[in-house]
C-alpha cells in the first residue's frame, strides 16, 4: 500500500505483508565469530557495542557465549562440532571374518545337501527290497541280474532246490 496526496491507494502486485515460510536456525562461522569478538573488544565509547550488536543482527547473549568459548580454547571454542554419533572405528578382521562366515554357511548348504541325498538313497534302497512274506517260489517270475549285469530269469524248481540260472550254470 502506498500513499499518493493523501490517498492510500493499494498496489495489487506488492503483498502487503511477507511472511517466511520456516524459519531456520542462524549459524555462525568461527572467523566470524572472532571478527565480532575483536570488534566488540575495541569499541570503547558508550554505545558502541549496541550499535555493532544492531548493525549485524545480534544479541547480547551471543557475545557473551562466543567470549566463553574463547576462553575455553580459540580453537577448540569456535570452530563448529560435527553432530551425531562418533564413529566407530573399522575392525581390520571384520572383512576377513564376514569371508569366513559366507565360507562356513557354503559348507553347511553343501553338507545339508549331501546328507538330503544319503537319506534319499537309504530310503530307495528300504522302497526297493521286497517284503519278507514272499517265498523263493513267489519270486519265480520276477527277472533277475546276473553277475555279468544281464537281465536273467530266476527258475526255482521244487523238486532240487537248485537256483538254475537261465544264462547257464547252477549255484547252490
């Protein structure tokens, strides 16, 4: 809003109040710090050190804070700490232990494995033999392997007792 002959007259294009969205904290170098500090020591008239206070946008308090921290260590007082948790140092085994441990659970994969085959193998083996209720005479028509790995049939005749393989030759 400005005024022209005593009229206010309102200006469409400039907002009549500017707010800032979110205010965010001021932060302050340490050569900035210790330029203000030097500054404010060298002012001796009265009111010299309110004038800079206002010049640069301070308060009192800062002043007091920052010649705290000088006190404590120019260095140390003034320069800015990092935030958050301290670091943790790097352990020079961990690399060489987590190899390990991926090593480690390889080999109990590849023996979990091995042992699922054994117990495969054993339970096809128990599925492959036959029941105890069968006879020799009951097995007669099941084909059978010869010691020369041929398919053979097993003849059983009753009267000898004799296992007559058909390949030739009798065992007893």
């Amino acid at each position: 809003m400005s005024t022209q002959r005593g009229v206010a007259v309102l200006r469409p294009d400039v907002p009549e109040v500017e707010v800032v969205a979110k205010a965010s904290r001021r932060r302050f170098s340490a050569e900035y710090k210790r330029k203000i500090l030097r500054e404010a020591d060298a002012c001796a008239a009265p009111g010299a050190i309110g004038a800079l206070l206002r010049r640069e946008g301070l308060y009192s308090s800062h002043l007091t804070t920052w010649r705290g921290q000088r006190e404590r260590g120019e260095l140390a007082g003034l320069t800015p700490k990092k935030r958050g948790p301290a670091p943790q140092p790097k352990n020079p085994l961990a690399a060489k232990v987590a190899a390990l441990e991926r090593e480690v659970t390889r080999y109990k994969v590849r023996a979990e494995r091995a042992e699922a085959l054994v117990d495969l193998q054993k339970n096809h083996r128990a599925r492959r033999t036959r029941p105890s209720c069968w006879t020799r005479n009951s097995l007669a028509g099941y084909p059978r392997i010869a010691p020369g790995g041929v398919a053979v049939d097993l003849l059983v005749t009753s009267r000898t007792r004799k296992k007559t393989w058909s390949g030739g030759g009798v065992r007893t």
